[in-house]
C-alpha cells in the first residue's frame, strides 16, 4: 500500500523508565529497541509522517538516524508517570497540524512493542478504515490464563473469585476476551482531538498474534521478545 497524505504515525518515546532503566534505547539483537518501531512505521508505506515524541535528547538523535522526524523535544509536563500517553499523542498532532486539515487519521505506535512489523501496520489500518470506526486499538486474544476464573487472594490467602458466575464454567462455554496491546492504536484526527483519548465510545479492536502484540515493560518481556525475535529469524526463509 503506498503513502497516503492525510495519515500521521506518533511514536511516543519518553526518556524516563523505572523498570527498565533507558527502555527505548536498549538493545535488542542488533539494534536499538526504538529502532523497530521506527522501521515498520516507514516500511509500511501508509504515514506522510513519521514523528517522534520524547523529552531526551538522546533519544532524539537515536530517532533521527533510523529515518523519523523529531521536529520538537515534548515538554516535562507530558513526561512523567502520570500522564497518560495519548495526551503525548494528542499534543503532537496539534503542534503538527494547528489548523486540523492535515491528518485525516493518526496512528500511535509504541516502542516498547518491536514485533509487530509494516504488515501488521497495513492489516490494522485496512480494519480501520474499512470499518469507519472513531478509534480502532490493537488487541490480543487470552491464552492459556483464562481472565474469567480471575482471583483475588487475601492477606490471609484466601481466595475470592472476581467473576463468581465464571468460576465454575468451562472455559468453552465462555466468551473470547481480549487483553489490549500499545502495538497499533488508530483514531480520526478530529475524534482524538475531541476526545483526547483513543478510549472512545465505539472504539474498534484489531487482533494481533500475541507473539507480535507483546509489551516490553519488565526485564522478563524483554526476555521474552528476545527469545521469539530470535526464533523468528532462525525461521526458513
């Protein structure tokens, strides 16, 4: 699919990370962990802009070399642990585009989910656009944990179910549920500014294999993107 005006990719990519110190710069395999966000947003062909935000520097620099624009350092008020990343997001597109005639569409990709590749990208914004939905965000089906026989155990160990009804079901006789992933998330420009959330009534969920839906926010994820990474190129051509 080739680039269409009219469609905005947002990375947000802030400098601060307490689990894992230095997240988005860390390596993996033989890049930066940003890098691979970055590389499926391009090679997708679907953004007349690629844009970074972050408030580092560092991070900046790192951003330009593997092909985004970093037009602007994000300000500390939309950088800590509190503010919700769509805010990030939200403040990009109204720098970028001050009228709100520039984007049709905006497409948040975080970098802190490198499986997902320009593939997935097409797929989602196929859904997205054929669906006509305000907001579409990236979902993964539950494996083997199933969500409906959730517990929650006291200070005394004692355990009480969080959907009693469920407890005692076969898990065939319950609904699929889906577990959002910050792989591909896609609003109307116009909706985002409204809502300043992608969490909009009647938003849409696209399904991502889980092996490509994974958020890298522990030194276990990492681990663990790590591992399928490396599978995957071990694969056959």
């Amino acid at each position: 699919m080739s680039a269409v005006p009219g469609r905005l990719a947002v990375i947000p990519a802030r400098g601060g990370s307490k689990r894992i110190p230095g997240k988005n710069l860390v390596p993996l395999l033989d890049r930066p962990l940003l890098a691979y966000t970055l590389e499926a947003a391009l090679e997708s062909g679907l953004f007349e802009r690629v844009v970074v935000s972050t408030d580092s520097e560092e991070i900046a620099e790192a951003a330009s070399r593997h092909g985004a624009e970093v037009p602007f350092l994000r300000e500390a008020r939309l950088s800590d642990d509190f503010v919700p990343v769509s805010a990030a997001t939200v403040d990009a597109l109204e720098r970028l585009d001050p009228s709100g005639d520039g984007f049709a569409s905006v497409c948040q990709l975080m970098p802190n989910c490198p499986l997902r590749d320009a593939r997935d990208l097409v797929s989602s914004c196929e859904q997205f656009e054929r669906t006509e939905a305000e907001s579409q965000i990236s979902v993964v089906r539950y494996g083997w944990q199933n969500p409906w026989w959730a517990m929650r155990r006291g200070d005394d160990l004692a355990l009480e179910p969080l959907f009693t009804e469920a407890a005692t079901a076969r898990s065939q006789d319950l609904p699929e549920l889906f577990c959002p992933t910050g792989a591909v998330w896609w609003a109307r420009a116009d909706a985002l500014r409204r809502e300043g959330t992608f969490h909009m009534a009647g938003r849409t969920g696209w399904e991502i294999p889980w092996q490509r839906g994974v958020d890298i926010d522990t030194q276990d994820d990492l681990d663990m993107a790590l591992v399928l990474l490396s599978m995957e190129r071990s694969e056959p051509a």
